[in-house]
C-alpha cells in the first residue's frame, strides 16, 4: 500500500515551540500576580499532560486546590490560557521560534509528489495560525489539507480522537499514512488510530518511552520522501504481525 498522506503533530515536531510555551505561561503567571513559575524540568514533567488548558488546571489542582473549588474555576484557567497563549503568539510573531531541522524542505518534497499533508495537534488553532503565518510562511498556503487542533477533539493525546477526526477528513485508513510526532503521547494517540508513527524527539522529549514507533530520529534533516516510504512501509508490516 502507498504512502498517501504524512500527518504531523506541531509542538516539538513542526517547530521548536515548547520553550516560548513556557515563558509564556511564566508571563501570563505574572501578569495574573501568580506565585507559580514553571522552570524547565518541571514544564518536562508537565508535558505529560496534554493540551493547555488542561496543564494549568492539572497543576492548579495541585498547588491551589481550593481555587479549582471555587465556582469560577473553569474561567479563571480560561482567561489564563488565553492570555498566555496571545503572549505565545507574540513571541512567535517576533520570530522566536524556529522551524525543526528539514521540516520545510521535507513537506515540499511530499507536495511537489502529490503526497497529502495534515496536521494533527492539540494545541489550539490560533497557535497553529501563527505558525503558519510565521514561522513556516515559506510553505504554500494551501500545503496541509486538513489542520486538526485541540478545538476538534475532546479528548487529548494519548487519545486517538484527533487522529481519527483527521482520518475521517483526509477520507483515508490509519494505514494509508505516516504520523511525524515527537512524543510518548503522541506515539500513543497515533498507534491507537492504526497509523505507523516516526518520532523526531526534541530536547524536551528525550527522556519519553517511544514504544511502538517505527523510528527514533534527532530530526528531518536527512530524511526525503523515499524514506518516508520505508518507514510507513515497515510500520505496516509490523502492525500486521
């Protein structure tokens, strides 16, 4: 079966974006007049938890539970999250986050060879845009099909809700295509819709248990489409042991 479509998660796999992440929950904090500051091994063990809004409401729950009791909660991490994520977006704007290596000359390759592109995230559409916008403005506008974001799916990664919302765009199987992920999670979302998985892990996710993807790689520097193919091709043939 060929490969019809390569479908990639964004946070750590498009774009080196966790640290601007977290300096920016770290000034939303601020702003908020919260003690909380998030340093970088606490974000790692953060990282865990899927989404935004749901890792400030994990960890409120856990260094302020009684805010989380309170009848205004659910705001409260609301406009928190949208204020981070508009201080997120200006910093991207700013050109702060760089694309990962061979992210941009890769999904060339899969367009000039008619190969489908998605995205499937969960972060949210509006940071998606950005990066677009930005960051990868030197794609064509019209490059990824189908943008599944965290709006799409109730349930995060590890879930395979995303994936399966993209599948069911694209009209495509799991086996039909590749997910490019950079973490434990996002292998675990990808296997669970039946699609062969490649990791690229950043500086964030080193320490992930990656089971079940077809390879580990530092990034996409070297690879083109041809080996591409290998990979869906050999995450295939397992899935079918």
């Amino acid at each position: 079966m060929t490969l019809a479509a390569v479908i990639f998660d964004v946070d750590g796999t498009l774009a080196d974006t966790e640290e601007a992440h977290r300096q920016a929950f770290n000034a939303a904090f601020q702003e908020f007049g919260l003690p909380w500051h998030w340093d970088v091994e606490l974000y790692v063990e953060l990282l865990a938890v899927a989404g935004g809004k749901e890792r400030l409401t994990h960890y409120c729950r856990c260094v302020d539970p009684r805010r989380m009791m309170q009848a205004d909660s659910a705001e409260f991490i609301a406009r928190l999250h949208q204020r981070k994520t508009r201080i997120y977006e200006r910093r991207v704007e700013m050109g702060e986050v760089p694309a990962r290596p061979g992210v941009v000359r890769l999904i060339r390759e899969l367009a000039e060879n008619d190969v489908r592109v998605a995205i499937a995230t969960t972060t949210s559409r509006a940071n998606v845009d950005v990066l677009l916008a930005t960051t990868l403005g030197d794609l064509p506008l019209d490059c990824f099909e189908v943008i599944g974001a965290g709006e799409q799916a109730a349930a995060k990664k590890p879930a395979p809700d995303i994936y399966h919302w993209v599948l069911n765009e694209l009209q495509l199987t799991g086996a039909d295509c590749l997910a490019i992920e950079d973490s434990r999670n996002g292998v675990r979302a990808a296997r669970a819709a039946g699609i062969p998985v490649l990791v690229t892990e950043s500086a964030w996710t080193r320490r992930d248990d990656f089971t079940g993807a077809v390879a580990v790689l530092p990034d996409l520097a070297d690879v083109d489409l041809a080996r591409l193919r290998c990979f869906h091709e050999e995450g295939r043939c397992r899935s079918s042991i």
